[in-house]
C-alpha cells in the first residue's frame, strides 16, 4: 500500500473503497462536504484519479484527506487500511465498503475464475472492511457507520448476471447479520441497493449489451430509463445523498436494511 496525507483536522473519519470515480467518487465528496475527514482507497492502478479528487477535495472544501491504495480481496491491505486511517486521524467512525466488479455473463459461460476473482472482491472484500471497521469502532467505544454495495441484483435475480447478483445478495445477508452482532455497540450497518446509476459502471453493462445485440452504444444505457418510475437514470449524488444519512446520527434507528435506490424500478 501507498499513502500520502494532509494536514487539516476535523472532527469525524470516514473511508471510502472504490473511490476513484462513479458511486464511490461521489460518496467521498458528499461526506467531505459533510464535514467528514476522509479515506481513499482504490487499487494502485487508480492512484491517479485518487490523488486528483484528493487534490480537489482539498482545495474545494479545505478537508483533510488521506490517499491509501490497495486491494479489498486482500485481508492485510483491508485491516493496514484502518489502521491507517486511525494512525492518521484518531479513529474511524464510517466505513463505506464501495468497491466492487461485475461479470456480465451467463452462468454456462461464466469460469470459476472469474465466479471466484468476483466473489473475492465484492463479497470477500466487503466482509473484510466490516469485520476490521467493526473490531476497530468496537474498541473505541463510541458506535459507528457501516454502510455497504448492494444492489437491485441483490433483490432479484439478473439473467447474464448470476455471479455478481450471488455476491450482491451475500452482501445482503451479511449487512443483516452484522447489524444483529454489532447493534448493542451502537454501530448500525446498512447497504446501497443502486438501481441504473448513470456511470462507467453502467457504460460496462452497456457494452455487453449492445455487443450482443448489436444495438448501437449506448441504448441499452438509455432503455433503462424505461425501467424506472421516473423515466430517468440516477446520479452518484443521488446514492451519496443516501449514504450521508444513513452515515449520520439521525439514522441510528436504521439498521441491517439494503435500502433500493433505482427511481421506482423494484419495489421491495
């Protein structure tokens, strides 16, 4: 892991997984904006746009922030990154486990490797960043937040999907679970269950689509406006909105939900 920091203090800490761009970019900026200090991480290849958002965090909103790279699939680098996080600013209140790929294929032809290489980052990465932010806010004695990536695939079944739906309803289970073990230490644990969110993320499900059915780039993006109530595609700062309150104080009476955000395309 590579780490590099600023100098201001503020009063709580937040890290943030897969923060290099899309969901995760726009959670980091929320909670800065709300008076978080902050924690990026995202995998070495991303220490570029990790360092720009610093950079613009910084002279944006004066915070501080601290850059950490690394690899949510590996349990050293999760539990290094709250260490850090603790070195650096005192503590940690929010862990929001964003990271996470997906495999757009059908289950005859999806490998074990890949089945594998996916569970590993979303399902094994995000019980590692609960488990070590648990243990750490557990010992501080004072709660805390910890929010997780569903998704609608974790709600329902995708064809063309099954590997990364399974790894979404295991983050389901496990924010259920976490928030039954952790409750009596005032930390609540809840999850994002995103919708078609208007991001690169989108643009690979797009990509898969249109290749396969030789539509042009970019419809089966826009079709999905179709799917919603609201006949639109969300916004990063709609899944940030979300995750600011369920990060604050006023939802301490929220717990172990995987709350839809998706304009009304699934209803729970």
């Amino acid at each position: 892991m590579a780490h590099s920091e600023s100098t201001r203090t503020r009063t709580k800490v937040a890290i943030v997984t897969g923060a290099a761009q899309g969901i995760g970019q726009g959670i980091a900026r929320r909670l800065a904006a709300d008076g978080f200090q902050i924690m990026l991480n995202d995998l070495p290849s991303r220490l570029d746009d990790l360092s720009s958002l610093s950079r613009g965090l910084q002279s944006e909103l004066d915070c501080s922030v601290e850059v950490v790279t690394g690899d949510v699939s590996k349990e050293d680098e999760v539990k290094q990154l709250v260490d850090i996080a603790v070195e650096k600013f005192g503590g940690l209140d929010a862990m929001v486990a964003n990271a996470g790929i997906t495999v757009n294929k059908p289950i005859l032809e999806t490998s074990a490797d890949e089945w594998n290489r996916l569970m590993n980052i979303n399902a094994r990465g995000t019980f590692f960043c609960y488990k070590y932010s648990a243990e750490q806010m557990i010992k501080q004695g004072r709660g805390g937040r910890i929010v997780g990536a569903c998704s609608i695939a974790g709600k329902k079944g995708i064809a063309d999907a099954a590997a990364y739906s399974a790894s979404k309803f295991a983050v389901r289970g496990l924010t259920q679970s976490a928030a039954l073990e952790w409750g009596k230490y005032g930390i609540t644990v809840n999850a994002y269950a995103p919708g078609p969110i208007n991001t690169p993320f989108l643009g690979t499900w797009d990509t898969y689509h249109t290749s396969k059915s030789g539509a042009a780039k970019g419809s089966w993006a826009e079709s999905q406006k179709e799917t919603t109530a609201t006949g639109t595609l969300g916004t990063p700062e709609d899944i940030a909105a979300l995750v600011s309150y369920l990060v604050s104080d006023d939802a301490k009476f929220i717990t172990g939900q995987s709350i839809i955000i998706d304009g009304g395309a699934v209803f729970d």
